[in-house]
C-alpha cells in the first residue's frame, strides 16, 4: 500500500560554501493512512523545517518527498497548516476566519457559512462566531486556526507546536479536544511538538529527531489504546513510554562525529 | 491597625487620574497665556514684537469677517490635499511593493533613501525654476516632502505583516497577489494609516514653506505680507491657526482610524 505521506532521504542545508549549514540529512519517514506521527527533538533539531518543508513553505536540495504518491512541488490545499504563532486575520470574525479558507478553496458563499459553523461547532466555540481574534483567549484562536485547517477537507494536517505558546491547562485541555477530534474523524497528522506527554498522549508514532545535522534517530510506537483519556497519562506503560522518548532525545542531541 | 500602603503618585510610571490630568495640562495653557499678556499689557514687550492676545484675536476675528482669513485657508487646503493625495497615491502601491518584493527592495529602496536625506528647503529654488510660483510648485514641494518618506515608512508597515499570515495564504493555494490583496494590505493597514496621519502633520509644514517663499495666495504668503507691514499679530494669530489646524487633522484621522480598524490592532 503507498503511504499517505513519503518523505524517502530528505536533505536540507542552508547557505553555501564555508557558511553551509546542513539542517536535515538523510530523512526517511512514511505515514500511513489516518496516522497520527509526532516528530520530537531539542531545540534546532530541524523539526519545524521539515513540517514547513512537507507544507511546501521551504523548498529542499534532495531526497523525495510526495503525498499519495504525487511530489510535493508547492503549497496546496491537500495539506492543512495550523501554525504556532496565532495566524487568524484579526480583521475577520471566528466564522468569517474559516469562511475564508474555505473561499480560497472555491466553495459558494452560503456553502462556505453552513461548513464554517459546522467546524466551529465541532471546536465547540459556536457561541464566538461573531468575535473578533482580539477578543478571544490563546486556545480558543487556536481552536479557530484548527477548525479552519479542517474545514476545507485537506489530505493530511500538519501541525506546528500548535500548543507551545499556550499555558499549561489550556494546553491540556487542547490536547484532549484534539484527541477526540482525531478518534471521531480520523485524518493523517503530521505534529511538531518539544512536549513528549503530548507527542505520547496523542501519537501513534514518535519519530525522535537529533541535531548536527537534524536527523530521525528512532522511532517509537505507542501501543496504548484509544479512545485515550486523561487518565492514561498515569498508567504505567505511558510514564514508561514517555522515559524511553526522553532517553531517546537526550542521546540524540549529541551531534554526530563528521 | 496598619494603614494601607500608597505608592507616591509622583513616582515613576505611575497613573494619574484622568481629571488630575486635565487640570494641570490645561493649567499650563492659562498660565503661558496669562504670561504673554501680561508683559505685553505691562509694556514690557513692545507689541511690535508681540501683540497682545486681543488685539490677536480681533485681527484674526477682523480676518475672518472681511472673508481673508477664509480665502486663504480655502487657498492652503486644497494645496494640502492635492499635494498629500499625490504622494500618498503613488507612495501606497510602491511601499506595499518593496515591502514584498526583494528586487523591488533593491531597485528602490536604496534609491529613496538617499533622495530622502536630501533636505526639502534645498528643493524649493529649484521648484520655482521647474513650476512657477503658481499651484503646481506648492504640490511638488508637498510631494518632495511626503512622498519619500511615505514610500520607507509604508514598506515598513507592511514588513511589519507576520510571515505566517503569508504562509496561511500560501497554504490556501492563493496567488502572489491574492494573498497581497487579501492578506497583506489588509493586515497592514492600520500601521499604513498611522504613517498617513503623521505624514499629513508634516506636509502642513512643507506646505507653509512653499507658501513663505513664493506665492500670491495661501496662509503662508499671508503671514509674510503681514511682516512686510510689521502686522505681527496677524503672523502670531495665523501660526497659531496652523497649529490648530494640525491638531484638528491630526485628531480627525486617529478618530477615523478608531471607526475603521477597530477590530484589528489588538490580536
């Protein structure tokens, strides 16, 4: 069966000559059908590079890179993006933010509202369709950035540390809406994340990333069952998981001998 | 029983409250204007140098009544509004394109740089040879003025649209020039409307400049006839109306600002 996503020897450097800096060497991962895969790794790993990479927003020097068995040559939207940094247009509504997308994507006005609301319900923030960005907490942007990313039906979705900039329970809370979203719809998600509760928690792989140059050291399979709830965090084989990944990171961030 | 701590409202950055504030910026207006008449009614200062607030205000009321005063301020609004539309005009679409653009960047932006530190009084000889003494110099020197600092100042406002907003739009499958049209200038509009209101403020300056060196009509060309008769209270009474009319601009398009981007700035 052709994976969803192939990534097969991805390179990446920066710069040239003296100044190259080679940011992924060698990179090989495939996703399957309605995976969720978690790329993990210190700071400069280069794994928001290659999400960006895998997005189309970075262009790459070698290797293969394809989405149902097609290159990647470009943005597109059979990948959904949902970015770190809060990206809804603060001139537009909750509801008007996802209609948006969903204009680019060729759908009618009336359309574009019915499926807008819809996914604005399935974030459960339909009683804050009519705010504005400014008026709405950092989880609930991001709540709207993910229920826009899904709304116009993309292939895959490609998340970058979705989570990062928000606080600890909020973060839970996120973490837990994404889960049951995933479980109820399922869709192939490639995630970014230096968190490895989360990436263990909502994974069903974790694929660990070392630096100098950034590279896929390990891969890991969470065998732990869904629908997966909070409590699973404090179940043995979860910690377990989760010390073996951290072990696996902090081997991984000793630069490889050139 | 302790008493509750108070922080010293002289302290630094702390607030006053908003009617303490009235009352000392205002009191700072009474006492200058309580001091300006008294050494003019006392004799101290002749008031061939400085006129007294009334006799000011009665030239500036006298002014107003013949239909002088409206003449010339009719005369100096349309040259403000032509001149400042033209930058602005030709200031908007290159600012947005070096902002984006590298090789936009590169063919201009060094360009308007330089001619940017080129001091615009230098430019009004020259202007006269170019355009006359008639409407079309007044423009120019306006333009010359605004023009380039505009361009610079809106290629950083745009500069300013976070990258992943670009990104969005990319990953939407949009066009270079959807995603300048939908995301970009949007996004980048309150900032490219604060560059305006400050621009605006500096094109009256510009504006007086023109009129001051060559011109038969207008606020400036006023004020230096008045010198030429030693009428220092219609000069003193006019420079005080251009500070007005700063003011009432200046509050005019942050007011709009506030009506037309009050969603925006604060995500």
């Amino acid at each position: 069966m052709t994976p969803k996503l192939h990534i097969g020897g991805l390179g990446k450097s920066f710069g040239t000559g003296e100044k190259r800096n080679e940011v992924l060497r060698g990179i090989t991962l495939d996703l399957a059908d309605n995976e969720f895969v978690s790329l993990v790794g210190t700071s400069g790993c280069g794994k928001s590079t290659l999400l960006s990479i895998v997005a189309g927003l970075q262009d790459y020097d070698d290797g293969e890179l394809a989405i149902d068995a097609a290159p990647i040559v470009a943005p597109g939207l059979d990948r959904g993006v949902v970015f770190q940094s809060y990206t809804l247009l603060p001139w537009l509504t909750a509801q008007q933010n996802i209609e948006f997308a969903l204009k680019a994507a060729g759908h009618g006005r009336t359309e574009s509202r019915d499926i807008a609301r819809t996914h604005l319900e399935l974030v459960q923030l339909s009683h804050a369709a009519e705010r504005y960005p400014s008026e709405l907490s950092g989880g609930m942007k991001q709540r709207v950035a993910i229920a826009r990313a899904l709304s116009y039906r993309p292939k895959m979705l490609l998340m970058d540390e979705p989570f990062g900039a928000l606080d600890a329970l909020t973060r839970h809370q996120m973490q837990e809406l994404l889960t049951r979203i995933w479980e109820e719809h399922r869709l192939t998600v490639l995630f970014v994340t230096h968190d490895v509760e989360e990436a263990v928690y909502l994974s069903d792989r974790i694929a660990v990333m070392g630096i100098g140059p950034g590279r896929i050291t390990q891969v890991f399979d969470v065998p732990l069952a869904r629908p997966r709830r909070e409590a699973v965090m404090e179940t043995t084989p979860f910690i377990e998981l989760q010390r073996d990944v951290h072990r696996a990171i902090r081997e991984a961030s000793r630069p490889l001998e050139q | 029983m302790t008493k509750p701590r108070h922080i010293r409202s002289s302290a630094i950055g702390t607030p006053i409250r908003r009617a303490s504030f009235l009352l000392i910026s205002g009191s700072v207006f009474a006492v200058l204007l309580i001091v300006w008449w008294a050494v003019t009614a006392s004799g101290l200062v002749p008031s061939i140098f400085l006129p007294n607030p009334v006799s000011v205000v009665t030239q500036l009321y006298g002014l107003a009544v013949r239909g002088t005063l409206w003449v010339d301020l009719g005369v100096s609004i349309y040259r403000i509004l032509v001149g400042f539309l033209i930058a602005t005009v030709l200031a908007l679409p290159i600012g947005v394109m070096i902002g984006s653009f590298a090789t936009w960047e590169a063919a201009i932006e060094p360009l308007v740089d330089f001619v940017r530190y080129m001091p615009v009084v230098a430019f009004v000889p020259l202007s006269i040879l170019w355009s006359g003494t008639g409407d079309g110099q007044k423009f120019l020197i306006i333009f010359i003025g605004t023009f380039f600092q505009q361009v610079l100042m809106i290629m950083d406002n745009v500069k300013r649209v976070p990258r992943d907003f670009v990104g969005l739009g990319r990953t939407l499958g949009l066009s270079d020039r959807r995603i300048l049209t939908r995301i970009v200038v949007p996004s980048a509009m309150p900032g490219i409307w604060d560059t305006l209101r400050i621009s605006l403020g500096w094109a009256w300056t510009w504006l007086v400049l023109a009129e001051l060196v060559a011109a038969t009509s207008g606020l400036g060309y006023r004020i230096t006839v008045s010198q030429r008769y030693f009428q220092t209270n219609t000069i003193i009474g006019y420079i005080l109306l251009l500070g007005v009319l700063g003011l009432i601009t200046d509050q005019a398009m942050k007011a709009a600002s506030k009506a037309l981007f009050r969603r925006g700035d604060a995500a």
